[in-house]
C-alpha cells in the first residue's frame, strides 16, 4: 500500500516537471524565470523609485490631494512597494487557471512582420491621440485629456462639470477604443482574434469573481470605506461605473489587451516579456494624468517615474490575466471598472454630479 502511494505520488511529481519544462522550452534555455533579460530590467526599473528622493529635493512637484502631508520618503518607499498587491494577485491568478487549457494567444496575431507593422501604427496613432488631447483639453478647460479623470485614485485638483466629464469619456471611447476595434474588425480579426470571446467562461468567471473580491476588500481596508452615504454610492457608483467604463476601461481594453498583447507575445515569443511590455504600454497610456509636471527636466523625470512605478503594478496583473485567460474582458471586470473606478471614485463622482 505504502509502496503504491509513493508510485502515485512520484507519478504526479514527474508530470508536473515535465508540464513545467514544456511550458518553459519555448521562452529560455534555463528553467529559471530571470533568466529572460526582460525579468532583469524590470527589476532594474524598479530601482528607479530610489531616484525620487535626490531629484525631488524632498518636495514633489505633483498635486495629488489624497496623498497631502505625506513625506516624499513615505511617498517613494509606496511607490517601490506598489506592485507587491499585484503580484500576490498573479499568484491567485495562477492557481485559479492552472488546470485549464491556456488558449495559443500567439496564433490569434499576424505573422511577425504584419504584427510589427501593426503595432508601430497602433502606436503612432495612440501617440497622436494623446497628443491631440493634451492641446484640446488644455484649450477647451485648461487642463490635457488623459486616461484617467481628474480625481481618480489621487483626489481633484479642480471643479468640473458633468459636461467636461462625459466630453473626456467620449474622447477616449471613440478614439482608443471604437476606432481601432473598427479598424482591426474590418481587416478580417475576429473577436477570439482580438481576445473578446471566452474559451472558458465559467474559469473567467470564477477568476473575475475572486479577484475583484480580494482587489475590492484590499481598496476599502485601505480607506476605511468611501466616505458617502449609501443612496450617494448606489447612484454615484452606477454613473461612475458607465463614465470609466467609456473613458478608461474599453479604451485600455480594446487599444493594450486586445490588440497589442497577442502581438507583443508573437514578436518576442516570451509570456514573461509579454506580460511586462503590457504593463510598460498601461503606464505609457498614462504619462499625461492630471497631477504630472513636466515643466523642468526634473519634474519631468519624476512624472515619469511616478507614472511608471503606480501604474507598473496595475498593467502587470491585467497583462497576466488576458494572457491565462485569452480574454481581455476578465481583466476589465475583475481588475479595473469595478476595482478601482467604483469602490475608489465614486466619491469624485458624486461631488460633480452634485448627487445627494
């Protein structure tokens, strides 16, 4: 008896080793996951926070006002430690999706030339987007077009009107989300081709469903709740819910998780690099928020590290949830129009819209 659950018990192990070594032979000789150089500069990059302090002078140029009367020190060691919540969500993630069969997002992309292509036009376009929002907004209202609100995740730095709120969802659906999906659409991709159909709902559901719990219980411990009354948080909710989808959600969805993620995999052929490359372009989306300064080469230098080291994080778990899943709305419904633009900016919300 002894004899055969140590049989059974070798047998398990033995298939383990090799499922782990044929997932590995395609991306790196070594069986280690730093032996890809991408592992490296990320962690290299986030080495980057210690710059903080020399450059700030021990005062940050950024108006953020959740984070007021907070010193710059406890600021940069939040901003080193920043992608740790992600990461422990990557591991649930894989635990989760560890028995299905992860779907081959590499053949849903283009051979490699077609995908190269694709992807520096995807990226001039979205480069132009940004840029264009930046001179608009700043001459409609005075401040640019971003991808997140004014007073998501940071606290408002200014009054706005409803008006301005939906005129910045609009701008971002149509031009990240509703143009390239219509443009990819008419050059023959599929929804399983741009990673919007399901190869395994109830698995979706389950990661959705667990990873919005713990995203969600982690963002109200951490503020000790919204601060609003309950009628203020079912009604703001909802109008918060439907502004971030349109203004930040689909276009992140459609523009990284859906169109470049399967390119990015094909070109480097590495998950490891992939899932980093999607959380360098998330932050990349992101340079121009609405409390970054660029006005000196100093403040510029910590907008960038600030952008990439609080948006890093983010990026990393919505780049490895589509790439367990293959389906960019797992990452959408479990790590971000809910958690945070609901549980976190719903208060915003509430004060534009005057809701009491």
């Amino acid at each position: 008896m002894a004899n055969d659950k140590v049989s059974i018990f070798l047998y398990f192990v033995s298939n383990k080793i090799e499922s782990w070594s044929q997932t590995l032979r395609p991306r790196v000789k070594s069986k280690s996951v730093f032996a890809e150089r991408s592992i490296w500069a990320a962690l290299l990059l986030g080495l980057r926070a210690s710059a903080i302090i020399p450059l700030s002078h021990g005062v940050l140029p950024f108006h953020r006002p959740i984070l007021e009367g907070i010193s710059v020190q406890a600021q940069a060691l939040l901003q080193f430690l920043s992608p740790v919540p992600p990461l422990l969500l990557m591991g649930v993630t894989y635990l989760l999706t560890r028995k299905r069969i992860v779907p081959d997002m590499a053949a849903r992309a283009p051979k490699a030339r077609v995908a190269a292509r694709e992807m520096a036009a995807l990226w001039g376009y979205g480069a132009s987007v940004l840029a264009v929002g930046q001179i608009l907004g700043r001459w409609l209202v005075g401040e640019g077009i971003g991808l997140h609100l004014d007073g998501s995740l940071f606290g408002a730095t200014r009054t706005q009107t409803p008006q301005e709120v939906w005129s910045w969802a609009v701008y971002n659906f149509v031009l990240y989300a509703a143009v390239p999906y219509l443009f990819f659409s008419r050059r023959g991709y599929s929804h399983e081709g741009l990673n919007l159909k399901s190869s395994n709902i109830r698995n979706d559901a389950l990661v959705i469903f667990v990873v919005l719990a713990l995203e969600s219980t982690l963002e109200l411990a951490g503020k000790g709740g919204p601060g609003i009354t309950g009628h203020q948080f079912v009604m703001g909710g909802m109008i918060s819910f439907v502004v971030h989808l349109l203004g930040t959600g689909l276009p992140v969805m459609v523009f990284i998780y859906s169109i470049l993620l399967p390119r990015y995999l094909r070109l480097t052929g590495s998950k490891s690099t992939t899932v980093l490359l999607g959380a360098l372009s998330y932050a990349a989306l992101h340079v121009f928020e609405y409390w970054t300064v660029y006005d000196s080469l100093p403040h510029a230098a910590l907008s960038v590290i600030f952008v990439v080291t609080t948006f890093f994080g983010p990026g990393l778990i919505k780049s490895y949830l589509t790439l367990r899943t293959g389906n960019a709305w797992v990452h959408l419904w479990a790590y971000h129009a809910i958690a945070p633009h609901v549980i976190s900016d719903t208060p915003v919300v509430v004060k534009i819209f005057g809701i009491h």
